[in-house]
C-alpha cells in the first residue's frame, strides 16, 4: 500500500528508510513517523516519540500516526494467526519492496 | 457498529485522553471495545476473555500466567499471538483449532489483537493500559458460524481472504474489530483512494506508519 500510494500519488518513498535511520524516508515528518511507529511496537510507555512528530507534523497528525500503529497491531496478529497468504501476483507485484526490506526472511514468507 | 453499540450501555467510558486532541470517534470506540470485551461473546464467557486479556497483557511484558482458568492451548496461543504473532504456523494454529475449538481460536484472536491495540495506542500518548475490563455475567451466544466461509488457502475459514473479514467465522469478533479498526486506521469505503487524508497525515504517511509496524512485528503480508 506504502509503494500503490506513493507511485499514484506521485511521491517519492525511501523504502530503506524504514529499516536504516540513516535512510530518509522522503516523506514529511518521516524519520519521526517511523521511530514513532517502532517505538509502538516496543514494550512499555513512553510519549517521547509521539512528541518527536507532533513536533513536525503537529499533534493531531501524530495522534493519527499512533492510532495507525495501534490499528497494525490488530492487522498483522489476524492475518499471521489466519494465514492469510499474499498470492502470487502480488509477491510478484511487490517483489522490490521485499528485496529492500529482506522480507523473505520472514517466518510466513513462504506461504 | 459494534455488535454492543445499540445496546443500552451499562459500562462507564473508560478512556479519557485528557489534553489531547484524539478524535472523538477514536475514544467512541475504545470505550466501545472496552464495552464488548467486558461481555459475553459468542463461544467465551465475559470471565475467559478478560482472561484472554491478561494472558496477552502478560505475554507483552515478559510475564507468563501461572494460574488461568483458560485451557492450555488457548493460554499459548494468546500468548503467542500477543507476543510473537510471526511464529505462528498452520501446524500450531491447526492444533489450537483442534483443542479448543476453531470459533473458539478465531474470536480469541480478535480480543488479542484488540487488547494489543488499545494498549499500544495509549502506550504512545503517554497512558498506562486501561484497567482490565470487569467481566459482566451471561452466556456466549453460541452462534454458528454462517454459511459460505470457507478456507481459501488459509489456516481458518473465513468469510473473504482479505484482512477485514478474516474473522468471519464469528460474525460479532469481525465485526467488533472492524469497530475499531476503521476509526484507527481508515474508513473501508476510502481504501482505494491513494491520495486519502486524516487531517494532516497524507496516506504516504498513513502507510509508512503501517508498513514500519508490519516490518517490525515481521508479518510478511
């Protein structure tokens, strides 16, 4: 979906940026939304990273960033729990993304 | 709508996010998850899931549940997909399908998965976890599974090999996650928009939240 939007919308995207802070994601506020997006995924609470975006982006938008993170908390458990598959066409169509991102390393790549 | 929305509520809101600004939708329908966790479902009693909700909680910090009423393999598997959803497989999930029961498996999914999202949402803005819903007495429904779903290449029937409706073997947990989903994320009727907008936050970005939290929790899908 990250890459769909950004090819229709004709933006730009670092996909590296998501796994190398070195990377700019090439997006507003980017760096922030991905440290605030793996922070989420990190035991414990802490607002620091949800300030970090508010920051740049203000604070409804961070908010709104949080509220997508929290939402793909519930997207990968039912989908790893169901095994639903991706199917071919579109391993086929995102086979860029999972080069970049070493996705085939993931338990559930070969379903 | 939550399957709870019409019903009269009997359960206080429980979120209260103070200063910040959070869409009034969004603490709806929190407070409705909270609701619909704290009741009956369709195959736990209100007492299982709450918990469903401490096993998880536990899985999270690092805290194994020595005494639960759960049965064993709904225990592990909790815990497992609150913790560690990636490593799950079709072996294990089929064994927990088998011993508790496969609607049993896929509404216990659907509390998990929305216990970790509440909690993660307050964890970023700063709250603790809400305290764990007080269980209201009452029978599960028992409601069967609908005609027409089926497994397409996937672990569980469903109702449609498509994330929002992977539930659909228990009508009310699909819909109680689409409840709160849709408010956290993006109504389902905008999904094809590439150019979408939450306020500020362009649908890039919407997805590079998404996509960050996929790679980190390693879900390939």
């Amino acid at each position: 979906m990250l890459s769909w939007s950004a090819i229709e919308t004709g933006r730009h995207v670092e996909l590296a940026g998501i796994i190398d802070p070195a990377v700019d994601p090439g997006l507003p506020g980017g760096h922030e939304l991905v440290a605030l997006a793996r922070r989420s995924c990190s035991r414990g609470v802490d607002r620091r990273p949800l300030d970090a975006a508010a920051d740049v982006l203000g604070i409804a938008a961070a908010i709104d960033a949080a509220a997508v993170a929290a939402n793909f908390q519930i997207m990968n458990r039912v989908v790893d729990a169901t095994g639903l598959p991706i199917g071919r066409r579109r391993r086929e169509e995102n086979a860029g993304l999972i080069a970049t991102l070493g996705l085939d390393g993931f338990p559930h790549a070969a379903h | 709508m939550s399957p709870t929305a019409t019903t009269a509520p009997t359960i206080p809101p429980v979120f209260d996010p103070g200063h910040d600004p959070v869409r009034p939708e969004l603490v709806a329908a929190i407070d409705r998850c909270w609701d619909e966790l704290a009741r009956p479902g369709t195959w736990w009693d209100a007492a299982a899931k709450a918990e469903i909700v401490v096993v998880a909680r536990g899985a999270r910090s690092g805290d194994r549940a020595s005494e639960c009423g759960l049965p064993g393999a709904a225990r592990d598997i909790a815990a497992l997909l609150a913790a560690a959803p990636a490593v799950t497989s079709e072996t294990l999930v089929r064994a927990a399908c088998d011993a508790i029961g496969e609607p049993h498996y896929v509404e216990l999914v659907g509390v998990v998965a929305r216990v970790v999202a509440v909690d993660t949402f307050l964890a970023c803005l700063g709250h603790e976890p809400l305290a764990a819903p007080a269980p209201v007495a009452g029978e599960p429904t028992r409601t069967p599974p609908p005609d027409g779903i089926r497994r397409n290449h996937t672990w569980v029937a469903m109702a449609m090999p498509v994330p929002p409706f992977v539930l659909g073997a228990v009508p009310d947990a699909m819909a109680a996650m689409n409840d709160l989903s849709e408010p956290l994320y993006m109504p389902m009727s905008d999904m094809g928009d590439p150019d979408w907008r939450r306020g500020d936050l362009h649908r890039t970005q919407v997805e590079l939240v998404a996509a960050t939290v996929s790679h980190e929790n390693e879900c390939f899908y």
